[in-house]
C-alpha cells in the first residue's frame, strides 16, 4: 500500500494494484474517486467478505444501509459493488473515531454511485456527509 498527498486538496493512494481512491474536499463532504483495476468489482466474488468483516470491524453491520431491496447491510454485503462496501468501511471508521472524542451526537451519510456508459468500468464516486455544523470530516485528511 502506498499513499501520498499530490496536491493541498487531496489525497491519492494505489492499493496494490488493486484499486486507487483521491479524496478531495468539497465544502464539507468528502468526494471520493475509486478505481478498482480487478474484473470482480462486486462481494460476490470474494465469499470471505462476511466473516472478515465479522472478524476485524463487526461495527459495519450497524450501519444502515439504502440499497434497492431496502436489506439489511449484512445481507447486502455479500453481494455488493466494491465501492459500497468501501462506503459503509468508511462510515464504521468515522463512527468509531468520533465516538473515542465525542460523546455528542452525529450522523454521517454516504452514497456510492457509478455510470459505466459514460466513464471506465471499475469507476466509481463516494461521497460522505457529516452533519450540518460537523467539519470534523476536514481534520481526516
Ligand atoms: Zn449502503
């Protein structure tokens, strides 16, 4: 893994040759730019998803999920775009480190979007959302 800022805005990192994220500022969402470089760009290809999730970051699983057949995350997980799976990652973080400082409340929100007619496959956009008055997603990157 290697990562390293190219410019004051962002943030671009190449995981293995497996995918790059930029993230960048957008007044106070984080947008994220993904590419994943592998043909398997859903869950479904990699049945372990669920048990390494229960494993290392069993908190994903409370993060609420708007999918098309309103599933839980558990359920969606096992079958989902890489990028979403990213997404709710991302959010589980973000929970967990404003809830070692904060005891106050907050809600983070997040959506995974793509239109591989118009860009690469393997593309996909993020953005992630705090709370009205919540800058603390700036101090991240
Ligand atoms: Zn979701």
């Amino acid at each position: 893994m290697s990562a390293s800022p190219v410019s004051a805005l962002g943030t671009h990192a190449i995981i293995d040759n497996l995918f790059a994220i930029e993230i960048n500022q957008k007044h106070k969402d984080l947008v994220i730019r993904m590419n994943v470089y592998t043909s398997s760009l859903t869950t479904g290809y990699y049945p372990k998803t669920i048990a390494l999730l229960n494993h290392h970051l069993p908190s994903i699983f409370k993060t609420k999920c708007f999918n098309d057949f309103n599933q839980p995350f558990l359920i969606e997980a096992a079958d989902t775009e890489i990028a979403h799976l990213f997404e709710h990652i991302f959010l589980a973080f973000l929970h967990r480190d404003k809830l070692s400082i904060s005891d106050e409340s907050f809600t983070y929100s997040g959506v995974t979007s793509w239109n591989w007619q118009r860009e690469p496959k393997g593309l996909f956009h993020i953005t992630i959302t705090g709370t009205e008055n919540d800058y603390s997603l700036i101090s991240w990157f």
